[in-house]
C-alpha cells in the first residue's frame, strides 16, 4: 500500500490543473458576475468577467463546482474532463434566501437589486427613490431636475450627490440655475438594468459631488422582446412607450427605446407638459475578450409652472393651494448623449474598461420667487439659460496581483463649454428688462485615482487615492474690459474601508473617506480660488445580516464634517458665504421575504444636522431632513397579478437657522397593480391614494404681492400631487 502511494501522489500533485469556461443565458448572452465554487475544495472560487468566462485554478477531475447567480437557478456538475465548459443558465424566480452576503463594501446594492425585482419603476423619479433615504421634491412642473434630500442635505439639484448614466456624469457644474444641477429626465425608466449606489465618499472611483453618495444607473446591453406601453391618467395625462429589439445574437445586440409624455398636472393654471425621449444601444462582443457598447439618446422637453406660492396668499382666499402668483413661469430643455465604451480582458486577471463621451445641452427656465419685490410694476421674473456642450473620456485598469490582492487604478478628462450662460430680469417670458449676468464658462477636470483590496481570511481592507485638478475659464459679458479670468486648484481624496465576513449572513465594515464637491466658476473668479473646493469628511460604522433565510437587514451609524465654502446663487447672481458643518444620524433598512409572492421593505433614516461655527439655538441647517421613513409590500407573480402599495414619510424640518419656522413634514401612500395575461399587462398606479394635502417643495422666502406695500417672509411651496390615477397598458411582442 505505502508502495502504491508512493506512485500516486506525485500523480495526485501534478493532475491539478486549471479549467475554463464560459457562462450565457439562454439567448446566448454571457451572464458577468457568476460565483464559480469548487465544492470539494471550499477555499477555491471565483467569478466570471464582463464576458461571462472564468478561470478557476486548483481543480481535479471528479471535484464538484458550483455555478451561482441571483437571477438564475443555480447548477452544479462533476468534472469528468478538463475541457473548456460552456454553462447555461435558466431565468428564476427571485427569493431572499437565495441571496448571499458577499464580501462588498458597497453593501446596499443588494437592496437595490431587491427593490428593482419586486417594485414597480414608472419614472426616473422613482428610480432615484430606489435609493434609501433618499427624498426628492419637484417645483417647477415636472420639468426642472428634482431637488434631492439625502443624509441631511438639502443637495438642491444635486450639489453633493454624483449621478451618472452608464458611467456618464449627469451633474452639470456651473449650471445658470445651481452647481451640481442633475436633470435625469433623459432617461427611459424601462431601459435600466440595475443601480449601484452608495451613501458617503468612500471609493476613489467616485469625484466631484461624491459627498453624501453617489447613484450610477446602467442601461441593458439587449432586451428580449419587444414592448409598447400606453398610459393615460387624470390631468389630461397620456404617456406613451416602447422598446424594439432590433438584433439579438450571440456576439452582439442592438435596441431602440421612445417614450412620449404629455400632461397638464395638477395644478390650477395648465402646465401644458410635453417630453420626448428616444434611445439607442447597440453592444458586439468583437471577440471573446473585448465588448464594444455605444449608445446615442436626445431628450426634449417643454412646460409652464406654477411656482412656489406664499402661504399667506392661500390662507387669504387669493389662490388656492394649487394656484399660481406668476403662472407664465416655465422653461425648455434638451440633452443629446453619444457614449463608447469598450471593455478588453487582458488576461485571466485583468481587463481594461475605456469611455469616451459627448453631450449637448439646452437650457432655458423662468422663475418667480419674489413676485414684486424688486419691480413693483414689471415683476421680479427672472430667465436662466445656458447652452453648453460636454467632452469627456476615462480609461480604467483592473488586475489581481493573486487570490488575496486586486486593484483598479483609471484616469480621465472631462470639459465643459458653456456658452453665453445667463440670468435676466424678464417680462412675460417675452421681454429682456435687464442682462445680471451673462458670461461664457469653460471648466476642465483632470483626474487620476488608484485603489486596492486586500483580502485575507475573513478581512477585506480597501484602500485608495483620488486626485482631481481643475481649471476654470470665466469671460464677463457685461464688463467693461471683456477678457477671460482663470483659476486652478488641484484637490487629494484618500479613501481606507474595512469589512469582516462572519459568514455569509453577517458582515461588518467600517469606511472612511474625503470627498468634496466643486464650487460654481464664478464663484471660484470672485473668491480668487480660495477655499474653492470643499472638502468632506465621512465615516461609516455598520453592518449586513441575514438573521433569517428570508430577512435581510442593513444599519449604519455615520458621520460628515463639510469644510465652509461659498455658493454662487443663480436666481440673485450672488455669492455667499457658508460655515462649517456637521451631519450625524443611523440608516436601518429592513427586506423581508414573507412567502412565494409576498415581499416587505422598510427603511428609517434620522440625522441631527448642524452649523458647528454658530451659536447654540441658531446653529440650524435651514430644510436639512431630520427623519425619514418609507415601507410597503409588494406581491410578484401572483396568479399573474403583480403589484405594491409604499408609504413614505418626510418628517418636520426647520425652515431657517432658529427654527422659528418650520417646514412641514408629509406622510403619502402610492399603490399600483398590475395584471400579466400572456401578451398584454394591464395596470394602475394610484399617487396619494388617501388624497392628503401636503407640501412638495418649501423655502423660506421674502416676497411681495402686487396689492401689497410690504414685503413678507415666510415659507413658499410648490402643493404636492393629490389622488392621481393613471391606467397602464403594455403588449409584449
């Protein structure tokens, strides 16, 4: 027996080999993201690349791999040789208890790729809110971006949240109506795939705006069949959509998706809304190491608004609470995207992702915050216009130095040319009274950024370092001597995270990082480049668990310290100053599996936000959300009927420093459901069900009427969408 042994082992030694493979779904498509595990070798696993290949080391005949992904049934075989597999995956039925808790910094992805499978998605508003804690508020129509509420900030339009459309940024910096201006309207809520997303500025990846999180959204690479959707609801509002396959092969793919909205809302005076999206992709694998994907998309749109109204003119009897003061408020705008990106696996530990991009955007938007307090005869109505073209390209390496070392490290450039970028004082939306600004920005980001993760037994430790430069180019329009100034400043973001996986149903992390968000151009001119770009400083303390099969649970105690800066106001053409400030609160999030079909989700954040630089008492951070709360169930595949009913909660807020005026908080219920019957859906989404009069939007603002001879300060709000019913129809084909 020794003897025998003797022969064999070298034998056993050196018959451990490596096998290949490659794993697609039933249209051939290949599946990224795969966990490859040899069962009988429990240390040796890996995961298959952008391609769908793999390779996995150490492996011998008869050993047993296990093939796992979420959204597919999971499959397992027994090597008989070491030829290269080729593993297809059948679609499945979602299940809680199927989802692992992995070693992922980014732990509130799995909720997201929860909520996308169980809720419905109508628009691009709702897809923001597939973020936790996270609240938007709309105020001029449906045509403006949304003002976003996250982790105590009232971000304005996206002044301290990144979001980015397949890896294109959506931010607009220098924007005529605010920094970090994020219009998401372009994108066709039916094309999105899945969203990554994560609070705070923990990864070197994520720049300018990262300071309370970042949301990136990616579109499908094909769809499988083909759809048109009708709609048509209360408010004389009818949209219509669809989305064609126009090639769906093994190598490559190919889809055109439109949409068409039209509607007059809510309120008293027509909004007289109109929006057109269309959307291309094409995506080739060129061989079996590189995929090419280009997309091209325009979006326009058109509305009227209402504005927000002084409270004392409702309370009067003079408006109602969906009236207007100024209804000849309004605007226009358009964006047109062409975007590359091609993807090369280097080899069995390496690949190399390359972007570049071109956007042009329009921009036109009257506003009326004031009334008549400027101009008792005129008005105070203002025009912000902006015309502005966007080129930008990133490059970025991925490698593994072994088992328990990776990196990424990635560069790139974006430039943004605004022209003639302007605020006036205008009559009607017909007549220039007055040019307050109007000039021509050019603005450069350069950046460079490395990150690595160390994994060892239980431990993954990340650690990177960003670095941005920018240059800003500001020409005065309106000054005597016209000339170009200019401004640089170079900015460092290190970033240090740590996960502990107990198992795989409870992991812990502890993140820490410095994020900033760069200030508007004109400002950077005034301030002559001091204190430019403020920085922020975040940590993160929580944890992941499954405590049952069928319940997932996310916490986090956080804090973030915001250095001062100054804002450049586009309604007044003004600069201000800010101090210093704090933010410190818990996230908790709840996703429960009760059977089959039935599907609950809660989320709870509170943050204690405040001016560290002022006296107690007036150290209030003015609209900053102190408590949120959203929950709701969903049903899926039930007898053909899908469907959910989700509450959210915005709780008080203070309206200035003092908190001598509040901005009320709202509770509102949305219900849909929808019947499958084979190829037609038949559904309803229902706003506000219980019909509750609430406030979207709230400022406090100082203004005068025409009948008055004072001015008045007090809080202005754009009215919340009552009961709305809106009747859905799609035919899959």
């Amino acid at each position: 027996m020794r003897l025998l042994f003797f022969f064999l082992f070298p034998v056993l030694i050196f018959s451990q080999s490596t096998i290949r493979g490659i794993i697609s779904d039933e249209n051939g498509h290949p599946v990224e993201n795969v966990l490859v595990k040899n069962i009988s070798k429990s240390l040796y696993h890996t995961h298959t690349d952008i391609s769908g290949n793999f390779s996995l080391e150490n492996v011998n005949l008869q050993d047993s791999l296990e093939f796992v992904h979420q959204d597919f049934e999971t499959q397992k075989i027994v090597l008989k040789n070491l030829e290269n597999l080729n593993i297809i995956f059948e679609k499945k039925s979602f299940q809680i208890k199927e989802i692992t808790i992995t070693k992922n910094l980014k732990n509130l992805n799995t909720i997201s790729k929860i909520d996308l499978q169980v809720q419905p998605v109508a628009s691009s508003q709702d897809l923001l809110r597939k973020v936790p804690g996270l609240f938007i508020g709309q105020h001029a129509g449906g045509g403006k971006a949304e003002q976003i509420f996250l982790r105590g900030f009232d971000a304005d339009h996206g002044t301290d949240v990144a979001i980015s459309v397949d890896g294109m940024p959506v931010n607009m910096v220098s924007h005529a109506h605010g920094q970090g201006y994020a219009d998401l309207h372009f994108v066709i809520p039916e094309t999105v795939e899945s969203i990554d997303f994560d609070k705070g500025s923990y990864f070197a990846d994520k720049g300018d705006f990262a300071t309370a999180g970042f949301v990136a959204f990616k579109t499908r690479d094909f769809v499988d069949k083909s759809s048109l959707g009708l709609e048509i609801g209360q408010f004389n509002t009818f949209r219509t959509n669809g989305i064609f396959n126009l090639l769906n092969k093994n190598n490559q793919s190919a889809y055109f998706a439109g949409e068409f909205l039209m509607t007059d809302n809510y309120f008293d005076a027509p909004q007289n809304f109109n929006r057109i999206n269309l959307f291309g992709k094409y995506t080739s694998r060129l061989s079996d190491k590189d995929r090419l994907s280009v997309s091209v998309s325009h979006f326009n749109s058109r509305w009227d608004a209402s504005g927000q109204i002084p409270e004392r003119a409702v309370n009067s009897g003079l408006i109602s609470h969906f009236g207007a003061i100024d209804n000849t408020e309004g605007g226009t705008t358009s964006r047109s995207n062409f975007n590359l990106q091609y993807e090369r696996k280097i080899n069995d530990d390496a690949f190399i992702r390359n972007q570049v991009y071109f956007n042009k955007y329009d921009f036109e938007l009257y506003s009326n915050f004031t009334f008549f307090l400027n101009d008792p005869i005129n008005g105070d109505q203002i025009r912000q216009k902006e015309n502005r073209t966007i080129v930008g390209f990133q490059s970025e390496y991925n490698g593994k130095i072994n088992d328990n070392i990776s990196f990424k490290t990635g560069g790139g450039l974006r430039n943004d040319n605004n022209k003639d970028i302007e605020l006036s004082h205008t009559k009607n939306r017909q007549t220039v009274l007055q040019y307050l600004s109007l000039g021509d920005i050019n603005q450069i980001n350069l950046f460079g950024y490395g990150s690595w993760d160390f994994s060892f037994g239980k431990w993954l430790i990340n650690a990177g370092l960003r670095v941005d430069y920018f240059k800003f180019n500001v020409a005065d329009q309106l000054a005597e001597n016209y000339q170009t100034q200019s401004e640089a400043k170079a900015v460092l973001s290190p970033k240090l995270n740590f996960l502990y996986s107990f198992n795989t149903g409870f992991n812990a992390f502890l993140k820490l990082g410095k994020g900033f968000h760069s200030n508007d151009a004109r400002v950077v001119i005034a301030e002559k480049g001091k204190n430019i770009l403020p920085a922020s400083y975040n940590a993160d303390l929580g944890f992941s668990w499954k405590p049952l099969p069928n319940l997932l649970i996310n916490a986090s105690l956080w804090y973030l310290f915001l250095e001062q800066e100054f804002v450049y106001v586009g309604d007044e053409a003004v600069v201000e100053p800010s101090g210093k400030t704090a933010r410190k609160g818990v996230d908790v999030g709840f996703r429960y599996q009760l059977n089959n079909w039935l599907f609950w989700n809660t989320d709870f954040t509170y943050t204690h936000a405040r001016a560290i630089e002022e006296a107690k008492g007036n150290d209030y951070i003015p609209l900053a959300p102190k408590t949120t709360f959203v929950s709701g169930f969903s049903v899926k595949n039930l007898n053909r009927f899908s469907g959910s009913i989700n509450a959210r909660y915005l709780g008080d807020r203070p309206g200035n420093e003092d908190n001598s005026v509040t901005a009320k908080g709202y509770f509102i219920t949305d219900l849909s459901v929808n019947y499958q019957f084979r190829k037609v859906s038949v559904g309803i989404n229902i706003d506000n069900i219980f019909n509750t009069k609430w406030k979207e939007t709230q400022f406090l603002t100082e203004s005068r009427l025409q009948n008055e001879t004072e001015s008045v300060e007090e809080i202005h709000y754009t009215a919340g969408t009552p009961f709305n019913a809106r009747l859905i129809l799609k035919y899959n084909f």
